[in-house]
C-alpha cells in the first residue's frame, strides 16, 4: 500500500494514498464531523460540515471528496482552525435557517446528529440568516413511516441508500434551488409509489426529517377495549 506523509494539525502521518482527507483523518484518530456522508454510499460534499483547510489552498476543501492523491507530499491540513470553525458554524445556522426547529416535539431529540453538531458549535436556535422559510405538507400516506420535509437538510443520504442498498430508488431531489426536496417522481406520496416499506431511509436520516409511524395511541386503545383481541407487529423491520 502506498503511502503519503502529511502534516495534520502539526503533527507528522503517513497515511494510505488512495484515501480521502477525511478518512486519513479518521485513520489516524482525527475526528471530523459530516452529515450527508456515508462511506461508499453517498460521497457528494453536499453538507460542506467536513471543510478542512488546506495550507496553500485557494478556499478551504470538502475532507470526504478531496483525495490525498491530490495532495503533494508534506502538505499542512489543519481540521480545526478558527476558518474551519467559523465555517461550519455558519454552514449550520444556514441550515437552521430553513428548518422546522421543534426540538423538543421531535421523535430525534438528543438523538439528532444536527442537533449534536449545533450544540457542540455553540449554534443557536434562532440565527442570523433567519428568514423565508419553505413549508411542507406532512406525508403520512405510508403504512410505516412518515415524511416531514420541513426537517430535511437535504444531505441525501435516504435517496442513496434507497438507490444503492436497496436498488429501489423512489425517492430523490426534486425541483432546484431554494425549492429542493426530497420526494418521489411526479410528487406522488409515499403511500402511491413501489416502497417495499424497509426502512433504511430512517434509518440513515440524521434529522427527524424521516421517522417511524407511532401508532401507539391505537395499541393503547385496543388494548383498552374488551372487545378486541389485540395482535401487534412492528414495521418497519431493519435487518442491518
């Protein structure tokens, strides 16, 4: 295996040549944190949570798209600069921006990956670049699930997943711009479109954007009524 010295943070690595920044970082226990991405599944630099820079760089660079490869010998990376924390920090009060922000309602709260990066950035629930907000209707057509778009970030990784691990792809972006989100062809609901109902989406989904349908309220009720004998299954059922 070919390997490649580079300064990270000051200190000297010799890490493998066919790796991305972010994983040489991960490689050698530098910790950098992302949000659309999943190692060979969805590789897009969407997020731009995982900048680092690079000394002699024109701008600071996405970590999980950028080769080592690319970089010459002895290059300086530094992951945690005030530039690179200024950035992320301004990348998630953008995201903030145009989010559903009912934390404490949220089936994901203390569980939310965004939420984990806002805090740990000091990221404030309302923010500077507060403004239009698009709002979306709430897809419960589904048996299993339920789609909550004014929580997505748009990191993608359900529509990844969804195409690559599952090779169903119902789901992806539509529309450009401000107006992106994630749905199915022609705007169908869930409920009308070849979902076999597997669950990964929510699986990878690091908001509440994607949750299981709580039909605990019908348990409890059934429960409850003497005239019923009660049979639960759960769904969706993730094998992974």
């Amino acid at each position: 295996m070919e390997l490649k010295n580079l300064i990270i943070n000051g200190k000297e690595y010799s890490v493998p040549n066919d790796m991305t920044i972010l994983e040489a970082c991960r490689h050698v226990g530098i910790y950098i944190p992302t949000l659309c991405w999943i190692k060979e599944i969805n590789e897009i630099g969407a997020c731009r949570i995982c900048v680092v820079e690079v000394k002699g760089a024109r701008s600071l660079v996405a970590s999980c798209v950028y080769p080592v490869a690319d970089l010459r010998p002895g290059s300086e990376i530094f992951t945690n600069s005030p530039a690179v924390i200024e950035a992320r920090k301004t990348t998630l009060e953008l995201i903030l921006s145009n989010h559903d922000r009912k934390c404490l309602s949220c089936v994901r709260c203390g569980n939310c990956e965004l939420q984990t990066l806002c805090n740990e950035y000091g990221v404030e629930n309302e923010g500077k670049f507060d403004g239009e907000n698009a709002n979306y209707e709430i897809d419960a057509s589904a048996t299993h699930m339920v789609r909550n778009n004014n929580k997505c970030i748009l990191c993608r990784r359900c529509s990844a997943v969804c195409s690559k691990i599952q090779d169903v792809a119902v789901i992806g972006a539509n529309d450009r711009g401000f107006k992106t989100h994630i749905g199915c062809a022609f705007e169908a609901d869930l409920g009308d479109v070849a979902c076999v109902s597997c669950g990964q989406c929510i699986n990878v989904c690091p908001t509440g954007a994607l949750t299981e349908r709580d039909d605990t309220d019908k348990v409890f009720a059934a429960l409850n009524d003497p005239t019923k004998h009660v049979v639960v299954q759960t769904a969706p059922s993730i094998r992974v």
